[in-house]
C-alpha cells in the first residue's frame, strides 16, 4: 500500500496542514482523518472529494474530523452519493450528536446515516476495506474520557492516532511483526496528551528505525538530524509501507 500525508501538521501548525492521510491500494483510495485543513489539502493535491472511496476516523477533534461536513455535503450536493464512513462504533453517536449535527441538519436530512454509508467498526477485530487493504482499530490514550483509535494495517504497518507514548505498545506491535511506525510526536515537552520526541527517542534504536514521526509543529525544520534514528514523514510525499 502506498500512503501520502496531505498534512502532517499539529492542530495548531500554520506551515503544515492537519495530520490526515490518503492510504492506496490497488482500487481503493481511502482518506484517514478528515480534519479542517482537509478541503485545501486536498485541492492543492489536485483531487476532488469525489475521487475518494471513504474516510476512517480516528477520533473527535478538529484537526482530524473538522472537514467532515464539507466532504458530506461536496458529496451529496456536488456529486450526488454518500461516501463509506469507517468509524469506531462507540464514536458514530458522538460524531453525530456532538461535532456534525448542527451543521448537517437540514429538512429531510437528519442522521449520519443520511450523508454517509456508515460503516461501524468494533475496536480489536479486523476488517477488509478492499482486496489488499485490512484494517484494525487499536484504543489508545489520549484525552480522559474521550476515545481515540489508532490503526493497524494489513499487521505491518501501524498509524497512531493522537496518543500518549506508550513504548509497550510499540515494542509489542514490532515484536508482532510491524514493519513501519507512523507515530504523532510533539516537539516540546510537556506532552500531556501527546507522545513527545523525547518520549519516542527512548525507543531501542532497532525499533526507531522502523519508526516515522508526523503530526509535528511548525518548529520541525530545527529538529532535523535530532530525531535519533526515526524519520521524519513528508508532507504530500507518497511513501510505499
Ligand atoms: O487536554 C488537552 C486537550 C487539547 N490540547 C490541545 O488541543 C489540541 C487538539 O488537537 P490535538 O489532539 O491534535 O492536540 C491537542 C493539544 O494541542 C491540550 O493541550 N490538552
Ligand atoms: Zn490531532
Ligand atoms: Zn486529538
């Protein structure tokens, strides 16, 4: 599978769009977070909403959901069909009722289920998206009280959603045979509610060379040749994982 960020930005990043990514596969183009920047990101990759197959969702902030409702009403309205929605199960009613809702409603037009073909996800069981493209949801910390997944795909390459570092977890996921590391990595200390480079510099140096840092501030370009043996993703590069 191929995957491009189209953006690799904090929420609070000017330099950067948000943290959202295409992954592709052989017939499927698959969108992973949909966040405020995601309307511009993706026109200035010269594609459209409607060259999209659907949207997986990690979790409930702007920087990942906030585009969602011009990609819902771009396609009910400009293109005429609703775009498959991958999401948590424990998530669809909060998306609906805390972040969508207010915006979407309108006439006839008042569930998520109106604008997209839900498709509800059970946390820790795996699911075909398309012939080359299997997906897991992992729960990972992040904000009290507020559910965020990360992503294993196809069990090689895993993509953390916002989280706190847990270095048990990455070690178990490259003891179980995953390949690539996609992590969020917060520049400064304190991370609070992110894993911060200091955290992830802590990582055997085995395991940081499968390790790839996004999600970044706007200071990224200081921290070149700083970030141990982990990468830095690319903003708009297309990366085969
Ligand atoms: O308890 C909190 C909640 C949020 N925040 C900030 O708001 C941002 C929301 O998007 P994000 O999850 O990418 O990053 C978060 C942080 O930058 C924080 O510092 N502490
Ligand atoms: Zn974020
Ligand atoms: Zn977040």
């Amino acid at each position: 599978m191929q995957i491009t960020m189209l953006g690799t930005g904090s929420a609070f990043a000017k330099k950067y769009y948000n943290n959202n990514a295409l992954v592709e596969t052989d017939g499927c183009r698959l969108l992973v977070d949909c966040g405020i920047t995601l309307p511009t990101a993706l026109h200035k990759k010269g594609l459209q909403f409607d060259a999209l197959d659907g949207v997986l969702i990690s979790h409930m902030h702007g920087d990942h959901v906030g585009g969602l409702e011009e990609y819902a009403f771009q396609m009910l309205f400009k293109y005429g069909r609703k775009p498959l929605l991958y999401i948590a199960d424990t998530l669809v009613e909060p998306l609906w009722e805390q972040t969508l809702r207010g915006g979407l409603t309108q006439g006839d037009l008042t569930s998520l289920e109106d604008f997209f073909v839900v498709k509800p996800l059970v946390p820790g069981q795996y699911y075909t998206l398309a012939p080359d493209l299997k997906v897991k949801l992992i729960q990972t910390k992040h904000i009290p009280n507020k559910d965020s997944y990360s992503f294993l795909f196809n069990d090689s390459f895993f993509y953390s959603a916002d989280m706190k570092f847990d270095g048990e977890l990455v070690m178990q996921l490259i003891e179980n045979g995953v390949t690539t590391v996609y992590h969020d990595c917060q520049l400064e200390q304190p991370g609070m509610v992110h894993a911060t480079l200091d955290e992830l510099l802590t990582l055997p140096e085995d395991v940081q060379k499968k390790v790839w840092l996004m999600h970044y501030g706007d200071a990224m370009d200081d921290y070149r040749g700083r970030t141990g043996l982990m990468r830095i993703v690319e903003q708009g590069v297309a990366y085969s994982v």
